[in-house]
C-alpha cells in the first residue's frame, strides 16, 4: 500500500508542476486517505491530522469544481 501512495504522491506532484488542478486534487485526495487510514507514523500523530486537514480541503475542491460545472453548463 505504501507503493500505491507513493504514486499517487508522485502522480499529484507531477500534476501541480503541470498545472493541471483537479487532477492533482483527484491523486491526492486518496493519497492523504491511505495515509488516513494506515496512519504509518504513528510516532508522529499530528500527521495524521494534517492529512485529514487536506483531505477536507481536497474534497471542498473537488465538490466545489464539480458544483461550478454544473452551473456552468446551465
């Protein structure tokens, strides 16, 4: 599982530098989950919080760009 969020980070990153907004929302969102879940540093806990702080932030975006496309295709 450590591998797949190494993608998805690695994917994200190269979104941002490409700027390309939702899909570095979109391979983020599930990257800040995994790490969620399997909390590997548990040593460190506001890591954890951190990442529930993004990925809060993430899904406002990703509802927020689906919400202004269906206005605009009203």
């Amino acid at each position: 599982m450590k591998w797949v969020a190494f993608g998805l980070g690695l994917c994200s990153t190269i979104c941002v530098v490409q700027g390309w907004q939702l899909g570095a929302m979109l391979f983020s969102l599930p990257f800040c989950l995994i790490w969620i879940y399997y909390a590997w540093l548990r040593t460190e806990p506001q890591l954890k919080w951190i990442n529930v702080t993004f990925a809060c932030l993430y899904a406002y975006g990703l509802g927020r760009y689906a919400f202004l496309a269906m206005v605009a295709n009203t």
